[in-house]
C-alpha cells in the first residue's frame, strides 16, 4: 500500500510537474471561458480556423523576439478578414473560404518551422511542450491569461447579449462589429497560452470542447461558464497527470480527458444526453400505447 501512495504522489516531486500544472490549469480557465461564448456564437468552426492560421504569427514573433501574441493577434485578424475577402469577392461559401484560409495559412507556418535554423526546438509550438516550459514562458502566459481574463470580466455583459442576440446588442447602442473583434483578439491571445500545453494542432479542442460539454448540462450561461471550467481545469490536470505516469503526449492526454468528459454529457446528461431522451422517449409511447389499449377496450 505504501508503494502504491508512493508511485501515485512521485510526480509532484518534481518541480516541472509543477510548472506544467499551473500552465495547462491556465490554459484550461482561459479556453473554457472563452469556448462559451464560442459555442453559443456557433463559432467553433473559425475558432478552428484562427486556431490554425496564428502558426505563422507565433513563428514570425519567435524570429523578431517579440512576445507570441504580437504574431498571433496579428495573423489571427489578417486570417478573419482574408475569409471574409474571399467570400464576399467570390463564388466561395464561407466554410469553404475557413477551410482554405486556415489550412493555407497553417502550411506557411509548417514550413517557416522546418526552414528555421534554431537552437530551440519549435516542433514545441504544433505539439506542446507543458512539461519544459520555462519560468519567463510561464509569466507570458500569467500576464496574457491576466489580460482576457480582465477583459472578460468588464465586457462580460455585452459579450453575452452579443452572443444571445446581436440585433438587440446593436439596438441599445452597442457595436456588434467591435465585439466579434475583441471576441476575436482574445481568441488568438487565448490559442497563444493554450498553445503551451497542447500545441496548435490540439488547442482547438480547448477551445470547443469545454463549452461544448457544458452547454449539454445546463441553460444557464452563468452556470455554463462555471461547468466548463470545472470540465477544463479537470481534464487538464487529470490529462498531465496521466501523461507523466503513463508516459504519452501531454496535449493529447489533456484533449482525450476533455473528449471523455464530452461523452458522459452526450450520454447521460440530465436534460439533453442521449440515455433521458431515449428514455423519455420510451415512456411516452409507453403512455400512448396504454392510452390506445384503453381506447380500444
């Protein structure tokens, strides 16, 4: 028994163990927060998009020596404004302008990676690398985190009337334009701090699936927010933990426990997962085929 405590409390002896829970802790706060608005806005698609096309950015800033959100801000509003060039200016419906936009822009950034001569390896930006970050990594991603945070918490209102109702938003006087933006901007920011624990390929996930997962468990904004944050934080934790003592991938450890978390609200969600609707379902035609028993008696 003792062997056992011992083998299930060894990684928090070291101190990167440490480091990499406080990373993908943050991570998991930010990205649960900002898939909310994601999920209700039905933006999980451009989420994806922005997500993919900030690479070039990331690496870009990594070149120059500017902070990571620099590129990422940059490159993330260009990839927002391309889709919508494309698609005003052409036969091209909107998900296909995403889909060329982001994987274009993801293919630059591939290659910009593989032509960098660097002492670092910067492989770290598409998979991930919570379990080497550094203590300066750590402070960017403390103050960036800071920022979205903050912003979140003085336009939380307008955000959320903009996500249920954009006409009414703009009826009272707000500018539903300058909102998609900011929304937009601390996406980006948001896939820079994710992009640390689970690299660009995987950060998506962080950014859906939370809100995704949480939307199926309650009607409440306010209540969603708090579930997906719960739903995050968890799985990241959970997700580092097992990738130590199992020795895989952390960002794909984080993502399968958020995937899982997903579908035990798929299935057995108390208002909307699939078993209470199977099952309501059987006792309503229960109830009507005694209601055409006593009929017919």
């Amino acid at each position: 028994m003792a062997g056992f405590v011992e083998w299930l409390l060894m990684p928090f002896q070291f101190d990167f163990m440490w480091r990499a829970l406080l990373v993908s802790t943050v991570a998991g706060i930010v990205c649960a927060i900002l898939s909310c608005w994601m999920t209700l806005i039905g933006w999980s698609l451009l989420g994806d998009a922005v997500s993919h096309a900030v690479l070039p950015g990331v690496v870009l800033s990594y070149l120059l020596g500017w902070p990571f959100a620099v590129g990422a801000l940059v490159f993330g509003a260009g990839s927002v404004a391309l889709i919508g060039t494309v698609n005003r200016t052409s036969r091209v419906k909107e998900d296909a302008a995403i889909g060329i936009v982001f994987t274009a822009m993801f293919g630059i950034g591939v290659v910009m990676i593989s032509k960098i001569p660097s002492d670092t390896d910067l492989m770290h930006i598409l998979f991930g690398n919570v379990l080497g970050v550094s203590d300066s990594e750590i402070a960017q991603i403390l103050v960036m985190a800071a920022v979205v945070l903050g912003v979140v918490l003085v336009k939380h209102r307008d955000l959320t009337l903009f996500a249920f109702d954009s006409i009414h938003a703009h009826a009272i006087g707000l500018n539903p334009r300058r909102l998609e933006i900011l929304l937009l901007g601390m996406l980006s920011v948001t896939v820079v701090i994710a992009l640390q624990a689970v690299g660009i390929i995987l950060v998506v996930a962080m950014v859906i699936i939370p809100g995704a997962t949480a939307y199926l468990l309650t009607n409440r904004f306010e209540r969603m927010l708090l579930i997906a944050v719960g739903v995050s934080v968890t799985a990241s934790v959970l997700g580092t933990y097992v990738s130590f003592q199992a020795d895989v991938a952390t960002g794909g450890a984080i993502v399968v426990a958020q995937a899982c978390a997903f579908a035990l609200a798929y299935l057995f969600a108390p208002e909307h997962g699939l078993v209470r609707r199977a099952a309501r379902r059987a006792r309503q035609q229960e109830r009507e085929a005694k209601e055409r028993d006593t009929i017919a008696a």
